[in-house]
C-alpha cells in the first residue's frame, strides 16, 4: 500500500477519533484526546480539533524532538493549558490563536 494511502486512511481515523471526543468550538467543553509516547503510560500532549479551522492539530506537554511545550494542569476533564495556543500559519495553520483554560477554548 503507498505510504500516501496509509497517511491518508491514519489522517480519517485519527480525524473520528478525534472528532467523536470533541468539539473544538470556541466557548465549548469536550476538548480531544491524549496521547502518550510508545512504552509510556504518561500524558505526552494533546491532540484536538483548532476551534479556527477545524484542522486536527497537537501540542505537547513533554520535550518532543524540540517542538514547542505547554504546561499542563493534569485535569483530563477540564484542562488548563499554558502559553496561549497559536496554530501558526507557519506550520500549515489558521492562525487562530487562543487559550485553553478548564476544558473551553476562547479566543485570545
């Protein structure tokens, strides 16, 4: 199978994984899903919907190949997440930039 293929099919389920445990609009709870590294039972970061654009997007709680890290409450029901959140435009995002706080997203 082309590795294109395989992307696209991890690209759906992720997608509906994602999208049946959120809602990703601003003002809204239902944040998205944690992830863990492979071998690890400790919350890496968090993937959900950007309440912008609707892309699937991530960050990171951990040091994770020199990306960007937000600190975390460790709330998995309403969580705090700190700096603002920018799905920068320089990373194939929207530009939507906000905060996290108690599970809702608000736009800064």
């Amino acid at each position: 199978m082309p590795l294109r293929l395989v992307r696209s099919i991890f690209s759906n389920k992720i997608r509906e994984w994602v999208n049946d445990r959120c809602t990703g609009k601003p003002g809204t709870e239902g944040v998205g899903a944690y992830y863990t590294l492979k071998d690890d039972e400790v919350e890496a970061g968090l993937i959900f919907v950007c309440p912008g654009c609707r892309q699937i997007t991530s960050i990171a709680f951990r040091d994770i190949d020199g990306r960007p890290k937000w600190n975390w409450n460790n709330n998995r029901e309403k969580p705090t997440c700190t700096p603002s959140i920018l799905h920068s435009k320089d990373r194939n995002g929207c530009g939507w930039h906000g905060h996290l706080t108690d599970g809702v997203f608000e736009p800064c």
